[in-house]
C-alpha cells in the first residue's frame, strides 16, 4: 500500500520543501477570498500533516482526510504534542463521507496526482464544487507533466538515511501518461540483519490547460493558476501548479 512505509521517511525527504512558504502563500489567498480563522477547512489527502498542523497553530480549524492511516498516524502525532485539536479521519477521498460545506477545500503536494483516472477526477472536483460554499476556494496544486516526465521520469534517487536506506525508481510511460515510482527500503531490525520492503506509486501526468477546462467545466467562476508558490503565470517547464477554484 502507498504510503505504508514511506510514511515513516515522508518527513526526511520534504525537509527541503520549506512549508513555511507554502502556508504563506495559502494564506495569502484565504485572506484574498475573505475566509476567516473562525471558517472551518477541509484538507484532503493531509498526508504527515505539514500543512494542516502550521495553520492549526495559526488558528484556523480544520477536519484533515487521508486514506493513509501511517501518514494519519504521523499527523496525529504531531498535533498531540502541540496541544492542537483536529479532526482526522481516514478516507479514500473518491468517496468523501462529510457532512457539512466547507469555505475551503485544500489538496496539496501531489494529492490530486494521485487520481489516475480522468473520469475519477471529474467525479471529485464535482464533489469538491458540491461540498464548498458560496465564494468558497478549492487549492491544490500538482506536479507538472513536464516534471514527471522530464524531471522524475527516468530518474533514480536514493540516499541513506542511517536506520534506513531506500532507492527511489521513476518510470514514465507514455502511453498512460504516468510515473511509476518504484520504492525500496532497506532497515535494520533488532538482530541487525536488513529488511527489505517494498512500496509502488503512480501518479498521472496532468496537463495545466486539460483541467483548466474540467474545473471551469465544473462550474467554477474563476480558475486561477500560476507557476509554483508565485503569482507568475505557468510556464513550460513549471515543476509545479498551483490552482485557486472559486464557487459563485
Ligand atoms: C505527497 S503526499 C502529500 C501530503 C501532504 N498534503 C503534504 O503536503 O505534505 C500525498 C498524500 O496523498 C494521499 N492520498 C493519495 N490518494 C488519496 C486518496 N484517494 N484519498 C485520500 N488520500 C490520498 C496519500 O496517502 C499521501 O498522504
């Protein structure tokens, strides 16, 4: 199962990614579209929470979904030594079961990646539209298909981390438009010997003008797109999109 294992190492490869900048930029839009801390936030695909639990700090309310209980679990953990109060829950967010409407839906680092059918994605952003508000936001972003392709495609990464060790293989397929991620961890357990697990990924190759059309498709009144964490228009060889969906 994605996310099983690597959950315990999700933490160690982002430490790159610097969330800070992300929760700034997410705000920056929240304030833009007069969302207030008191307006409760739905994140799906939540993962190890880095960013649910930054904007728990900052007072904002949020009920948290992922289908991965290890990444939920890592989540969790994290708001318990914070003293923060969200609702996790553990969902497949193809079949979303919440109850209320939300003024924001966020879906971030990959999250809508990971839907590999575009009937499938059709489906969710017509949940997500059904669940929002009026003038409520929807934010995601994506990893570009220039970057599964051109970037992650072919590639391998690896790296030992000191208990653990793993290797990191990209296939991209041009036929399915998709990289299959090939992952192995190696740990040493208590009778130092290794063991060895295995974990496979795919993620879909989505172009920025094919769900430009599916969001406007599904009714919302402005979609807003730019170049990773900028207010810059996509380019080409962007690694990264961000999306800001407005509901009449
Ligand atoms: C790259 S991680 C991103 C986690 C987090 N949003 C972040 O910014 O660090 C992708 C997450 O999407 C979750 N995910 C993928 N498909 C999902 C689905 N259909 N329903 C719920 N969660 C999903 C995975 O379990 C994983 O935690």
């Amino acid at each position: 199962m994605e996310y099983a294992y690597l959950a315990k190492v999700y933490d160690h490869l982002m430490e790159d990614v610097d969330y800070e900048q992300w929760i700034d930029y997410i705000e920056h839009f929240l304030d833009k579209n007069l969302i207030s801390k008191k307006d409760r936030i739905l994140e799906l695909a939540c993962g190890t929470g880095n960013i649910t639990v930054p904007l728990s700090k900052k007072g904002y309310e949020l009920i948290a979904i992922d289908r991965s209980i290890e990444m939920l679990s890592q989540a969790q953990q994290k708001a318990v030594a914070l003293n923060l109060t969200i609702e996790f829950y553990q969902q497949d967010m193809l079949n979303l079961q919440v109850q209320e409407l939300y003024k924001t839906i966020l879906c971030l680092c990959d999250g809508i990646n990971y839907i590999l059918d575009l009937k499938d994605l059709r489906a969710f952003f017509q949940k997500v539209y059904s669940l929002l508000r009026e003038g409520g936001v929807f934010i995601f972003d994506i990893s570009t298909y220039y970057k599964l392709k051109e970037v992650l495609g072919g590639n391998t990464y690896g790296e030992d981390l000191g208990d653990i060790t793993y290797l990191w293989e990209n296939f991209f397929s041009e036929e399915e438009e998709t990289v299959e991620m090939d992952l192995t961890f190696f740990q040493i357990n208590r009778n130092g010997f290794y063991e060895k697990h295995k974990e496979f990924h795919i993620q879909k190759a989505y172009r920025h003008q094919e769900l430009q059309s599916l969001l406007k498709e599904t009714g919302f009144s402005s979609v807003e797109s730019y170049h990773d964490l900028s207010f810059n228009q996509p380019r080409e060889n962007s690694h990264r999109i961000f999306f800001v969906c407005r509901k009449p």
